[in-house]
C-alpha cells in the first residue's frame, strides 16, 4: 500500500473521537420534527400549489347537492382564493323504482357521541352509518408533478371571500360553504333527516365527517392538494464544487 494512503488513514483516525459513536443514529424528538415542516424543498422549486374540496350527497331518489371549491397559488398570485362551484341535479327515480318521483322515507336511525372530534389534529376521516344500503367516501389525494410552469387551469365559479357562506339547496338537502380566518368548510344536511356531511380545511389540519342516518344515500368527500416542483438543474457553482473534491482524491494516487 501506498505510503500517502497510509498517512490519510491516519489523518482521518487522529480526527474521530476515542469512541467511536459517529455514526451512531439519534432518534428526533418530534418537537424537533415538528420544526422542519416546510423545509424539505430548496427555495424556488416550487411553481404553484392547489387545493380542491368537494363534498357531494345523492339521496336514494338520484337527486344530488354538492359543491367544489379551488385554490391555487403560484408564484404571481397576489392574494390567494377559493373559487367555488355548486352541484345541483335532479334525479329520476331510485334504483329499484326509477320511474317514481316519491322522495325518500324519512330517516329513523340514531347516532350518538362523536363531541370529541372537534378536538382532533391532523387528518381526521369519519363515515357513522345508522341506516340501510347507504355508501360514504373519504379521500385525500397528494398530486406532486414536475415542470416549469403552472398548468393553464382558470378559476371557476364565485369568488368565496374572507368570512362570507355561499348556500344552494334542492330536493337533497341544504348546503353551505363558508369561508373563515380558520380555514373553509363544506356543510350538507340532508332532506329528510338522512343525515348530514362536514368537510374541512383548517389551521392545518383536515376534517371528513359523514353521519348517515337514512337510506339509499351516496356521499362523497374529496380534497386534492397538487403540487408542481420546478426540475432540479444543477448549478454550475455546485458541479465546480464537486470537481474539486474529486480532483483531492487524485494526490492519494486514486
């Protein structure tokens, strides 16, 4: 062996302390972690984020209330805003009858407790069914894409603003989206006490909450938070900067 590689190792033992403890993992505490949120893209990847709420209920007639509610902020936004957009059909019968335009029995189901999940943090996804033939979604989509510019999507529906609700009904229920210094929330309660629906996005964390109480319902929560990153092309200070680590391997005869 070379006598330069012997003195390197030596250099490079006479550095490590007594105990070898380098390399020894430590587990972060999640103070710690909690610290690090928003910090594990380099600044200017990001080309614009976007949110999308939408919150549905079809009773057991075909009749659907709903609404959907976008935001999407880049890099020339001036002040960030949802966008709101109502869903309003009307059914044509239920499946078994779908010439019938009787709308739907009235709800008997009972539900009880719940009053903790007021409290929670984080994502919070809730279906509680006191009913028959019913069906409840609740979905978070994370959409990360890469490219140089934000996608050519122009904002739909009426304007929700600071502390003001938008409201819609039909023969499905009654639906409210309200916007606060908190967040926004999608609200449906349904005709017919067949229940009731909450989604929301709030002081960082989101709610899905669905009570069915009825039948025949079909209910659906929905939020999609899409992200497009910028390609990460090297710099040419930071390939320079490993062309010379590379160059030192070349005195130890490498």
């Amino acid at each position: 062996m070379k006598t330069s590689i012997w003195v390197a190792m030596l250099c490079l033992a006479a550095s490590l302390p007594t105990q070898a403890q380098t390399l020894k993992p430590i587990e972060l505490k999640d103070q710690e972690l909690a610290n690090l949120r928003g910090r594990y893209v380099m600044p200017g990847r990001i080309v614009s984020f976007g949110v999308v709420m939408t919150s549905t209920w079809q009773n057991a007639k075909g009749d659907v209330i709903g609404a959907s509610s976008s935001m999407q902020v880049q890099q020339s936004t001036i002040k960030p805003q949802f966008y709101v957009s109502m869903i309003n059909e009307k059914g044509t019968g239920s499946a078994s009858s779908p010439n019938t335009s009787t709308p739907p029995s009235t709800g008997t189901g009972s539900v009880t407790g719940g009053s903790g999940l007021n409290s929670t943090q984080g994502v919070t996804q809730v279906v509680r069914a006191a009913g028959d033939n019913n069906s409840a979604y609740n979905n978070v989509d994370i959409n990360v894409s890469k490219g140089n510019a934000a996608p050519a999507t122009p904002p739909q529906g009426q304007v929700l603003a600071a502390g003001s609700t938008l409201t819609g009904a039909n023969d499905a229920g009654a639906l409210s989206v309200s916007s606060s210094g908190a967040g926004v929330q999608l609200n449906i309660v349904a005709n017919n006490n067949q229940g009731t629906t909450m989604q929301r996005l709030a002081q960082g964390g989101l709610m899905q909450n669905t009570t069915l109480i009825g039948g025949g319902n079909q209910v659906r929560n929905i939020t999609s938070l899409n992200v497009v990153m910028r390609e990460n092309v090297p710099t040419a200070a930071s390939l320079n900067g490993n062309l010379d680590q590379l160059k030192g391997l070349r005195a130890l005869g490498y």
